[in-house]
C-alpha cells in the first residue's frame, strides 16, 4: 500500500523498512549537526527516539539549524524537534530530555535499549563519555567531529576516528581514546583545513551576548566561539542519518 515511506521502500525493501520502524534511536545534541540527523531519521521511519539537549532555541542558531526559525527563537530545542518530527511521522515515539548529557546524570539513560548512539554534543568530556557508555552496552554510535569553522562540505568523510587528519577535535578524541582502550570509533570529520573566524565585536556574543539571563550554558563559555554556515553541519548531520538507516535497515551487510 502507498504511505510516506514507499519511496525509501523502493531502495531498502519491505523487511528494510519493518527493521526501521522497530528500532530506537538516541540523538544526543539537536543543533546544527543532531537536528539534520533527526530530520532525517525521521522521514526515513525510524520508529522511536530520545532527544537530548537542554538549549534553547538562538537568535545566532537561525544560519544553520532546521528548527530554528524566527518563531521557535527562545523554545527548547527537543521540543521544537520533537513537535516537528511528529508532524512528519505521528506514529514516532519520542521521547525528550532536557538537559545536556554529562558524566554526573549518564545513568540517567538506558543505553542498552538503544539500537543507535548519536553524538552530535560539543565538549570532549560528555563525547568520550558517550563512546564508552555505548560501547560498554554493545550499541553502535557515531559520532560528530567539528563542523565549525569549515566552508567546504564535500571534505566531510565517514571513517574510524584513527584514520583521521587535519581535524583538530578529531586529534583531541583520537588521543583520549586510545588512553582508554577504545580501538575503533565511526566519525563524521572533514579534512578541511579550519578557518579562523574573524574578532569583529560588532557582531561577536563574547560583547552582544543575547542568552537569557540565568542560562545554565552560554556559547560565551567556549575558549573559541566558531564560525558555520548552514550547509557544513547539516552535510555532517546527513551523512551520519545515512549510516545509521544503512546499518539498521540491514543495507550495510548487503552491500558488503
């Protein structure tokens, strides 16, 4: 029977498309990159999901990220996601968490009954406590490198996080992991050289802060306030959603 998935069903198959439908997925950061990854899980019939991240929607998030528009400015993120994404499939369980994902609260989350891991957060403490909470559960996870500060969204690559270069978070992680034992990680990274964002404080938030007063996390807290454009993180976001619909559908082992 015709539904909103009979497009997808025509590549990945009847069984294909049932395995995508059982599956739960955890995204944790909706932002320029977890939004994208959202996005299109979603349209592409994941049956359930938990969203965490405990932001708001930014004046400064409306270059790049798919839920912010000049209506949903100053809304938690994985509301706005999570209303969007019913609009697209009612039938997707979803739930939200708000708040951001931290060694101190990771017991909070079941990561063995996830099918997929997403890391689309920021700091290197909550990613390498993300890689090791899932892996210790046996779940696959990918995870996101920087996106910021890049122009060219055809460098971006699917890889192991030791077969990386130029990226400088990606050489932070490959660091902290291999002190941990981890042997392989599937990144998202570019091999773009980065570009250094210029100090123009006419438009910078480090003098124009615009977060409410109160606000647990401000971009202002980072040693380095990055530069993005609306194509790079969501090429990065994208490319992630067609690795996890590969691998859970059963295409990956298909094709070889």
């Amino acid at each position: 029977m015709l539904n909103q998935f009979s497009r997808t069903q025509l590549l990945l198959g009847q069984e294909g498309m049932a395995r995508l439908s059982k599956k739960r997925v955890a995204v944790f950061g909706i932002g320029g990159v977890g939004g994208y990854v959202c996005e299109a899980l979603v349209r592409s019939g994941i049956g359930a999901f938990d969203l965490i991240d405990d932001d708001k929607v930014c004046l400064t998030n409306l270059n790049r990220q798919i839920i912010a528009t000049r209506k949903t400015v100053g809304q938690y993120k994985v509301e706005v996601m999570r209303d969007r994404m019913l609009e697209i499939n009612p039938d997707a369980k979803i739930d939200i968490h708000k708040c951001f994902f931290l060694p101190e609260n990771a017991d909070m989350f079941p990561f063995h009954e996830y099918d997929y891991v997403v890391d689309a957060v920021d700091t290197v403490t909550a990613k390498i406590e993300l890689i090791l909470r899932s892996q210790k559960a046996q779940v696959p996870v990918i995870s996101a490198m920087g996106a910021g500060n890049k122009l060219d969204a055809g460098r971006l690559k699917i890889a192991d996080i030791y077969e990386t270069r130029v990226c400088p978070l990606a050489r932070v992680m490959r660091r902290e992991l291999k002190k941990r034992h981890v042997k392989s990680l599937k990144v998202v990274y570019s091999d773009e050289q980065p570009i250094r964002p210029s100090e123009d404080m006419s438009i910078s938030c480090r003098t124009h802060c615009i977060c409410p007063p109160g606000a647990q996390h401000k971009c202002t807290e980072r040693r380095d306030i990055p530069g993005s454009t609306a194509f790079v993180p969501a090429a990065a976001g994208l490319l992630m959603a067609g690795e996890i619909v590969k691998d859970l559908s059963g295409m990956t082992s298909c094709r070889g």
